[in-house]
C-alpha cells in the first residue's frame, strides 16, 4: 500500500457500493422523509398496521417495502 492514500481507497470503495436507484426497503427514517411526515406520525402509522409491508427484524430494526408503501399512497387519493 506504499504511495496510495488510504483515505481515497477506502472512499472508493464505499461508493462503489451506493445504489443509485430507490432502494426496495426502506428504514423509517426514509419513510418519513419520502412522506414529509415527522418522528411521533410515521412511527404510529408503524405502530398501528396502517401501513403495508411493514417488516421487523428483531426490536429495533424496522422496514418498509417500498412499493407496498407507493401502492398504499396511491389508494389514500381522495
């Protein structure tokens, strides 16, 4: 590794990695950004089976299927 810098190599690598597309699940951090929602409202609607395709991974982890959640927007149009 004489004469790279590390810093650029490691930076290389994690953005090789970055999809450039919508990624099919979302965390709810993204759910909230992506609705304009805030913390207390995407997390009740969490909370409340509102929402579809809603997954949990163990206590903390929590994600949404991104296109179970478009589909459900789409039937929220009145």
């Amino acid at each position: 590794m004489v004469g790279r810098n590390p810093k650029r190599v490691a930076d290389t690598r994690t953005a090789q990695g970055v999809p450039s597309a919508t990624p099919e699940w979302l965390s709810v951090s993204q759910m909230q950004d992506l609705l304009g929602i805030g913390h207390t409202k995407a997390y009740s609607l969490v909370a409340s089976d509102e929402i579809p395709g809603v997954v949990r991974i163990g206590r903390r982890i929590i994600r949404i299927n991104h296109q179970e959640l478009t589909n459900w927007l789409e039937q929220q149009k009145y």
